[in-house]
C-alpha cells in the first residue's frame, strides 16, 4: 500500500451500516484506529492480528446514546485489508462478542447490518434473522422492562 494517512484509510475503508427503517436510535460518534502491527484494541477486549494477506487492520468504535436496553451503546468494526488496498476480511461485535463471516462488498466498502434497536452488527442479514424473536421480544411493547427477556419484574415484597 502507499504511504496514505490514518484518516485517508479510515474514509475509505468505513462499512456501509444497514439500519430497520423504524430504527430509534442512530450512532452519534464513530472513531477508528489504524493497525499497521498487531496489538490490543483500545476500546474493545481484544488482540487485534493482523494475519496475511491482510497488511494493515482498521478498528471503528461506533457510540449510540441510547439503545432497547442500555444507556449506551458501543460496538465495533474491523477491517483488514491486503498490500494491492483490497478489503480481504471483517469482522464485528455483537454485544460484547466479536463475530466474522462471508462479507459482502458495495463501492470496495464492506456492508454490515445493525440489529434493530440493540446495535449489534453482522456481515450477514441471516445472522440478525436468526435472531428476530428474541429481537422483537426485547425491541416490543416491554422494551427495558427486567433483564432484557421480556418478563415482568418481580415485586420484592416489604417486609
């Protein structure tokens, strides 16, 4: 690759971020390191490597303020890309956990699909669909109601 900024290779290598059209919540921030040598992410528990073909790996933190079921929200992507400046692999976080897959690519941008109203991302819609009940339990009518499972929250009786 030549010799290109950190901000240059982040612009152009950001994913294209698919959300619901009811989506209530859109990021607000979004920040990205640069990775020319392995080392640990800044913002995400994690060992970013970088193996070949791949040369060089770019994190991105994106910030909700809201979410379902938080107060915030920060999940992240990351995208390796090759010595020609091909994108070669990316992965994602998906609350707490990263995840890869098959990636799809639209203008050499990687496309990444966020979970309706809770923000995880995927490289794959099938991933978010496999997960719609759950989704749709935790996005419905007891949004923030319990732990997140939609039941109702015990009442402690008073002594």
């Amino acid at each position: 690759m030549t010799d290109t900024s950190d901000l240059d290779l982040a612009r152009r290598y950001a994913p294209i971020i698919y959300f619901d059209a009811a989506e209530p919540f859109l990021p607000l921030y979004a920040g990205y390191t640069v990775f020319r040598a392995a080392a640990p992410s800044p913002s995400f528990p994690r060992y970013v490597a970088i193996e070949p073909p791949a040369v060089l790996a770019i994190e991105y933190a994106i910030w909700w303020d809201w979410d379902i079921q938080h107060l915030y929200e920060l999940e992240h992507a990351w995208v390796f890309v090759d010595a020609a400046g091909a994108l070669v692999g990316v992965e994602s976080s998906q609350h707490g956990a990263s995840a890869t897959g098959a990636f799809a690519l639209e203008e050499g941008r990687a496309v990444l699909y966020a979970e309706p109203g809770k923000h995880a991302l995927a490289s794959d819609r099938a991933q978010l669909l496999e997960r719609h009940a759950r989704t749709a339990v935790d996005c419905g009518r007891r949004a923030g109601v319990g732990c997140g499972d939609g039941a109702l929250p015990q009442r402690v009786p008073r002594p």
